[in-house]
C-alpha cells in the first residue's frame, strides 16, 4: 500500500505544478473601462470558449477537481 501512496502523491505534485503553469498562463478577468462602453463584446469576447483561452480554463476545472479528490483520498489515511 505504500506504492500505491506514493504514486498518488507524485502525481498530486504534477497536478499542482500543472495548476500553477496553467493558471499562470490564463489572462485576467478585468475587462478595465473598455468594457463600460461595450467594447467587450467582439467576436473573439463571444467565442472565447472555443479558444485557448477557453481551452486553458477547461483544463483548469479538470486540475482542480482531480487536485481536491486526490488531496482529499491522500488525507483519509487509507493507503
């Protein structure tokens, strides 16, 4: 069973640092006065899903949702 934990824990460290990478890479979320006037609303603002921005906060939610299942496995004391 100690295989098994350590294994996890590396992995849990790859995610981490992944994390960090990706959401170092995402850009920020402050629209700053442009987009008191609308200029938001572009064509690349309406399909931002689709591009890589989209993409990294995708692979986001992924991270952090298998980051807080193996923290959470790693801290019962199972293995």
């Amino acid at each position: 069973m100690e295989i098994v934990k350590t294994i996890l824990t590396v992995i849990f460290i790859l995610i981490s640092l992944a994390l960090t990478v990706i959401i170092l890479m995402q850009e920020g979320k402050s629209a700053g006065l442009g987009a008191i006037a609308g200029a938001a609303d572009t064509y690349w603002g309406k399909n931002k899903g689709r591009s890589m921005e989209g993409m990294l906060v995708r692979i986001t939610k992924v991270l952090v949702t298998l980051f807080i299942l193996l923290a959470a496995v790693l801290n019962m004391g199972i293995f």
